[in-house]
C-alpha cells in the first residue's frame, strides 16, 4: 500500500506544480509579452486614471453622452460578476414592460426625436455587457447629445464617423461604435464641465 501511495503523491505533486503553478504563469507571462492592453483588462484611462474597459459596457445616464445598450446584469447594471442575459422571451410581460420603459424614457430624454428607435437601444445584449451600439443607436441620439452639448449635431455626427469600427475581417459582425470611446472624444472635443 505505501509502495503504491508514495508514486501516486509524487505524481500529484508534479502535476499540481506543473499545472496549477507553471503553466498559469507561462500563459499569463505570454499574454503580457504579446497583448498587454488586453491582458491587463483593456482599460482606457483619461487624465491618468483608469474610468473603464473598452471591453465592458458603461451605465451614462446624462443627455450630455450617448447611452449603452441596456444591460440585464444585477444587482447594478454592466455588473461583469453578474453577466448573463435576462432570458425573458419576446412575449414575456416582463420584457414587454421593460422594453416599453426605455421606449418612454429615449422619447422622453429627446421629445422631439421621431426617428424610429434601435432595437439595440432597447434590448439588452446576451451578456448585459455590451460596450458598442450600432451605428444607428449612435445616430439616433446626435440630436440629444449636440442639444445638451450646445454644439452642432454635424460635429457629434462626424466624431461617431470617426468612431464607427467597420466589421472584423471585412464581413464578422456589423458596423459599432464603442460608447466609451464615443464619449471620451465628446468630452476631449467639448468638455461637459
């Protein structure tokens, strides 16, 4: 029996240090050496200080920036220890009601907006996570942003152009524009103060 057990721990021991211990810090020093943006969080810093990832949506909330698709995470919405969709059907009262409280809450932000309304600005994402809107979603709130900016909605309408990352390898995905990235240019562009 102690011939047997004296092996089989030392061959727990080798694999626990190969890799619980060694290959972890190969990978995560690989990962550093090739992609360091990406292995640190993809964090986006203004005035020297970390205010998000490009890759995690944010809750804006002010008419002065352009709002993220809704996110189903709780306890707090782009909650990333809580992603997962809300897994409410189409006919679900529940998505219906909800659905309809963003409707009222884009009409009333910008009254005068009788654009038909994005889906995107609607539903939340499949991971509650989403950092990019469509291009539509963007436009769709120039108007709002520009009036609460006091600036020409062409100048919000050329900083989404300049901002709209096309579809990876020409045809994965659609067209997007990173909310974060949207409104940092806004506030380097105009600041909000």
């Amino acid at each position: 029996m102690a011939s047997q057990l004296r092996p089989a721990l030392t061959i727990f021991a080798a694999l626990t240090l190969i890799c619980g211990v060694l290959y972890p810090l190969a990978v995560t020093g690989i990962g550093r050496a090739a992609f360091p943006v990406q292995a640190g969080g993809s964090l986006v810093e203004f005035n020297g200080k970390a205010i998000g990832s490009s890759l995690i949506g944010q809750a804006f909330t002010s008419p002065k920036y352009f709002w993220g698709r809704p996110s189903a995470t709780t306890p707090m919405p782009n909650n990333a220890a809580g992603s997962g969709g809300a897994n409410q059907g189409p006919s679900n009262p529940a998505f219906l009601d909800a659905v309809k409280g963003r409707i009222a809450a884009l009409k009333a932000a910008d009254p005068g907006n009788s654009a038909a309304i994005p889906v995107d600005l609607v539903t939340a994402s499949a991971s509650g996570l989403d950092p990019e809107i469509s291009v539509a979603a963007a436009r769709y709130q120039a108007g709002r942003v520009a009036s609460a900016r006091q600036i020409s909605q062409e100048q919000v309408l050329a900083l989404i152009a300049r901002h709209t990352q096309p579809q990876w390898l020409g045809f994965f995905g659609e067209t997007r524009v990173n909310v974060l990235a949207l409104n940092l240019a806004l506030d380097r562009a105009q600041p909000h103060g």
